[in-house]
C-alpha cells in the first residue's frame, strides 16, 4: 500500500531565539518554536493576536536566528523545551556538557542571551539532535560569526550547516512536502 501524504500535516517547524529591544532589556532572550517565524514575530509584538504572554513585557522583539530541518514537529518541540531549560533537559545533562560551560548552562542567567547561545552549541553536539539534519539560519553577520566560532568549538558536527540566510526567505524556500511524513 502506498503511503499517503497529509496535506493538513505542517512541513517546516523551527525553533527560533527572540531578544528584546525595549531599553533596559537587549540581553533578554526568548526561545519558541512554530511553522510561521514572521507570523510568530509579529504574534510576539503585539502586531496581531496570540502572542506568547510572557513576552509582552518586553516588546518589541526581533528575530536573531532559527534552528530548522527538524525530522517532525515532535522533535522540534523536543528541542525547543531543551533549549529552553538545559538545566532540566536530559540531553544537556550535567554529565554530558563540559565542566567550563557548566556554571553558564545552569546559573542564574537562563534568559540571557550567552546562555542561549551556549545552550544551542552543546546541545547541537549531544545526541540526539547532533545527528539530525538541522541548519541554522542568522542574518546578522556578526552574530552569524559568533555562532559559528562557538559551533566550532563545541564540536557541533559538520553536517549542521550554520548559514547567514534572512529568516523570511528560509520560510519561504522550505520544501512543501516531507519525506518523512509520506514514508519516503
């Protein structure tokens, strides 16, 4: 019998990491995930409805990267809660991350934005999302430079490609169909 594919199904999920802009609060950071990001960004800013509560606060927002290419929604979901609390996550258990990202990993400082982004480094290099087929998109070049500095360091494995791309045109480039829901 042939596999059917599922229209309803979304195709592209990511995680994304939001910093404020509000003054007072540029080293603020949020991570999410969804299958829109510019949607989800303008949802964040108030723009239009069901923004995430917890980010009204500290509007505006914008968008610095997203981590894409996720095997299904469930993994990305499962990556976004890592990311989120490494310091509860089984895959960024205390044994696995090396001891000098310890104190930064499970401090005080979990809405930083040098948490996250250590975060994301060595969860990248741990199973399982070191074997999935994850890209990262940035488009600031600075930042871009930084993540990758890090990726190098931590040992993220170079199938994960980190590219200076616009958020917006990743989106729009996504495949419409998945392999992986139609059993190809």
């Amino acid at each position: 019998m042939a596999p059917t594919q599922h229209p309803s199904i979304c195709t592209f999920y990511c995680c994304y990491l939001l910093r404020s802009l509000k003054p007072g609060s540029r080293d603020h950071v949020y991570v999410g995930s969804t299958p829109d990001p510019g949607r989800r960004l303008r949802q964040h800013n108030g723009e239009i409805t069901a923004g995430a509560v917890t980010t009204r606060s500290r509007r505006p927002w914008e968008m610095l990267l997203i981590v894409h290419g996720f095997p299904s929604k469930a993994s990305a979901l499962q990556f976004e809660w890592a990311w989120q609390n490494p310091h509860m996550s089984r895959h960024a258990s205390f044994d696995a991350v090396p001891y000098e990202l310890q104190r930064t990993l499970y401090g005080s400082s979990q809405k930083k934005l040098e948490t996250k982004l250590v975060a994301l480094c060595a969860m990248l290099a741990l199973p399982p999302f070191k074997a999935w087929p994850l890209q990262i998109a940035c488009p600031d070049a600075q930042l871009h430079a930084d993540v990758v500095g890090r990726a190098q360091r931590h040992g993220v494995p170079a199938h994960i490609r980190i590219e200076r791309q616009n958020i917006g045109q990743v989106f729009e480039q996504a495949p419409l169909s998945c392999p992986y829901l139609a059993g190809e």
